[in-house]
C-alpha cells in the first residue's frame, strides 16, 4: 500500500504553473466549480461562451450561424450555461440576448492561478 503523501511533497521545487488554489476548496466550493468546468467540458459551449464573452452581448439568433446548431440546441446549451452562472440572459420580443457575467469568469481565472 502506497503511503499519501502532502500536495507539498508532490510538487517539485520550481514548478511550472501555479496551483490550483492556494488552499484546499471546501466541499461546497469543489461542488460548484464541478459544475462550471462541466459546462465547460463541452466543444460547442466553450465556444458559444466565447461568442458571448467577446460582444457586449449577444442575440441567441446570432448564434445559431456560428455555432452550426439550430435554434433548440443554442438554448440547450445557453441554458447549461446560465445554470452554471457563466452567462446571463434578457428576453426581448421572442429571443434571449446573453451576456458574460465577468465576475464568474474572473472566479475561475483565480481558481486556475490566472490573474
């Protein structure tokens, strides 16, 4: 049986890259950044998020083209995205218009060791 050994013992001594955290995440914290890098996990809302982050804001009818989906699979993957807190939406007349929310983002940024 292998012996555990500290995150401090594991890291050599000039690494690379940051840690992941400076200290360890709650469960409560773990649980919610799960599910942020789980919207993230997918291809397609990677880039919508992008699409989004890169504009003010953004008309779900705009996102259709550029992401080569159709109407119903944007929302879906909108949706997973504004769950996670990534991304929130207007509706006006019959369309949602979306925008980053930049503190969610900046949360991750840190997370990651990013500045």
């Amino acid at each position: 049986m292998t012996a555990i050994r500290s995150a401090a013992s594991l890291d050599p001594p000039n690494t690379c890259c940051s840690p992941l955290a400076s200290e360890a995440l709650s469960e409560e914290q773990a649980e919610r950044f799960a599910s942020v890098f789980a919207a993230l996990g997918d291809p397609v809302r990677l880039r919508l998020l992008s699409l989004v982050a890169s504009a003010d804001e953004v008309c779900s009818c705009n996102l259709e083209g550029p992401l080569a989906r159709s109407q119903p699979t944007v929302s879906h993957h909108t949706k997973i995205l504004a769950e996670a807190g990534l991304i929130t939406g207007e509706k006006r007349g019959r369309w949602m218009w979306w925008t980053v929310v930049p503190e969610q983002l900046a949360t991750i940024r840190r997370l990651l060791g990013g500045s």
